[in-house]
C-alpha cells in the first residue's frame, strides 16, 4: 500500500481492479497482523494473566474496578493500527480522490455549458433549415439528374471531337484533353447561358446577346465541323453529309437543347444562391451535431470516471473500517485470553471486578467521509 497512489487508482478503475489491488495488499497486510496477533496472545496475554494470577496474593485483586494491568495488550494493538493507518492511507486517499471528484466536477460544468450552447447553436440552424422552400430543394434533386444527361450529351462531343483531334495527327492523349476542355466548356456555357443572356437590361439586349453567343459558337463549331470532317474524307459512304456546316448545326442543336433543358430546369441565380446557402448551413449542422455528440460523449466518459473514482473512495473507505474492526476483534481475543489464563491459574478462585465490564475501544484511525 505504500506505492499505491492518486495515478495507479485511477488507472486500475478503467479495469475495474480498483478492489483487486487492495485485496492483494490486504492478505498480505492481514497476514502479517494475524502473525503479530498470535505473538501478542501467547507471548504477551497469556504469560501475563499466568504470571499475575500466581502472584501472592493473587493479581489483579478481586475488588479492583480498573484495569491497571492489562496496558501492554492494548498498547500492542494500538501501536498494529498506527501501522495499519500507515500501510492504508485512506485519509490521503481519500482526499486525493476527493480532489479529483471536485476536478470532474470543474470539466463538467465546463462541458455541460459549452454542451448547452452548441445545442442552441444546433437547434437555430435546423430551425433556420427547416424555413427552405422545400419545393426548392425537390428542384434542385431534380436537377441533379438531369445534369447527368447533360454530361452524357457532352461526352457524346467529347468522343468526336477527340476522334477528329486524333485524324489530324495529334496524339491520343492531347486529343482526348483538348476535346475534355471543349466539352466541358461547352457543358458550363449550356448551363450559364439564361445568365448571361440575362444580364441584359431590355429585350432588344438579351436578344444582341444571343445573337452574338451563337454566333460565335457556330463559327467554332464550324471548324470543330472542318477537323470533324477530315476523318470522313475519302468515305463515299457519306457523300455530302461530311461538309462541315452539317456538324456545326449539329452542336448548334445540341447547345440549344442543353441551354433550353438548364433555363427550364436548372435553378436561376437567386434560386443557386440560396441553395448555395442552405448547403453551407446544412455543412454547418452537420458539424455541430458532431460537436454535440462528442461532448456527449466526453461527458458520459468523466462522469464514468468519477463514479468509478466514487467506487475506489468507497473501498478504500470500506476496507479502513473492516480493518480497524478486525484489529478491534484480535484485541478483544488477546485480552479476553488474558481474562481466562489469569481465571484459571488464581488460587483464590475469585474474578476480578473489572473482567466483566466492556473492552474499551481502541482509539481510532478511520474517520469516515460522507459518501
């Protein structure tokens, strides 16, 4: 028990061998004391109630009312629970932990207001959630879908182009890159272009700006069609049909189409920007619920702790008791045995008075914590 500390408690409780570590300090603890207690009785108690009772006459005199006699016996015992109190510790213990309960105690409070505030902040967010237009987000979901067929629309052009790219002589790989780059532009121009359109103040602009929009793209699907057209050269399977015009109306429709899917069923910019808004507090949600069932978590982990650290208080509590009790009992042995060896070997026959009054207490070490 002299080793055993603040650190080794705690560490013993997350095993739930906070009980253990006591019980192997007390048998050897115990042991010890039993072998004192024989030594004590049969070479302290019974000698002296042999050797007093064949004195003349005959001690303790049958009419004394205190015990005078008998202080080495309780002296013996009272010297085994100052060493007992040492080994044990309790009171040390005892307030280490109590420390430790008024620390967990500290963090709890601590965490239970910032628990308390990060549910506020939590409960605002889906209260702020809750008043998005759901119809909105149903639009959005929608859109997600039909973006796909876009991208399919777009990877039909890239796997021309990229085959035009590579009849023209430029490797593979530069093909495939420089025709991703014009799919993708083209698949974000379908989708920005009722923006841009918008951005005129007055009908007669909004139609100069489509105008002048499919303009230039037909003129760089026109030689998109040129390099496209290369690869049928030679192909009489296709007469006419391989003039460049032919692929330039072709991209043509296919941007229409996907201008005309993403102004009826993508989302304006208003409408973008506040699903812009709901995705940012939703990710802001998200991460205060995990912040949440973390100091949760943390919480019921300290309050573990502690009743942990309440059960370790509670043994070392128990144990100082039981161990100030059984020194009581052995003393109680010795001194009774001390009573019966002086009863038999008295050639007077008589008791002393004082045998038959209580066995006082011996004086206490254990002083007991409110649990």
């Amino acid at each position: 028990m002299k080793n055993l500390n603040k650190r080794n408690v705690k560490d013993k409780l997350s095993e739930s061998s906070s009980v253990t570590v006591f019980r192997y300090k007390i048998e050897d603890l115990e042991k010890k004391m039993l072998q004192e207690h024989e030594a004590i009785k049969n070479e302290v108690a019974i000698p002296l109630g042999r050797d007093l009772a064949n004195m003349q006459p005959n001690k303790p005199e049958p009419e004394c009312a205190k015990d005078v006699y008998s202080g080495v016996i309780s002296g013996a015992y009272s010297k085994m629970m100052m060493v007992a109190k040492k080994e044990l510790q309790s009171e040390i213990e005892s307030h280490h932990i109590v420390a430790d309960r008024e620390e967990a105690n500290k963090k709890l409070e601590e965490m239970e207001t910032e628990l308390e505030k990060k549910q506020t902040d939590h409960r605002l967010k889906k209260q702020e959630l809750e008043k998005f237009d759901a119809a909105l987000k149903k639009k959005a979901d929608r859109y997600k879908w039909v973006r796909l067929l876009l991208a399919f629309m777009m990877l039909v052009d890239i796997l021309l182009s990229a085959g035009a790219l590579a009849a023209l002589g430029y490797p593979l790989f530069v093909s495939y890159i420089v025709a991703s780059a014009i799919g993708v532009g083209l698949f974000f121009l379908a989708e920005k272009l009722p923006e841009i359109i918008n951005l005129g103040s007055n009908t007669l602009q909004k139609r100069i700006i489509v105008l002048v929009v499919f303009i230039t793209l037909f003129g760089v699907f026109y030689v998109l069609g040129m390099w496209r057209a290369t690869t049928f050269t030679g192909r009489a399977d296709y007469g006419g049909a391989t003039q460049p015009i032919y692929f330039a109306v072709l991209n043509i429709f296919f941007t229409a189409i996907a201008t005309l899917v993403a102004y009826f069923s993508g989302l304006s910019r208003k409408e973008k920007q506040t699903m812009d808004r709901f995705r940012i507090l939703e990710e802001e949600a998200t991460a205060l619920k995990k912040e949440v069932d973390g100091l949760k978590e943390r919480i019921a982990t300290v309050r573990k702790q502690l009743k942990e650290s309440e059960l370790a208080r509670t043994q070392i509590q128990i144990y100082a008791h039981d161990l100030q009790e059984l020194i009581q009992r052995l003393y109680e042995e010795s001194q009774k045995t001390f009573y019966s060896t002086n009863c038999i070997h008295r050639s007077d026959g008589k008791v002393p008075q004082f045998f038959g009054d209580d066995i006082p207490m011996l004086p206490s070490f254990y002083k007991g914590l409110s649990i």
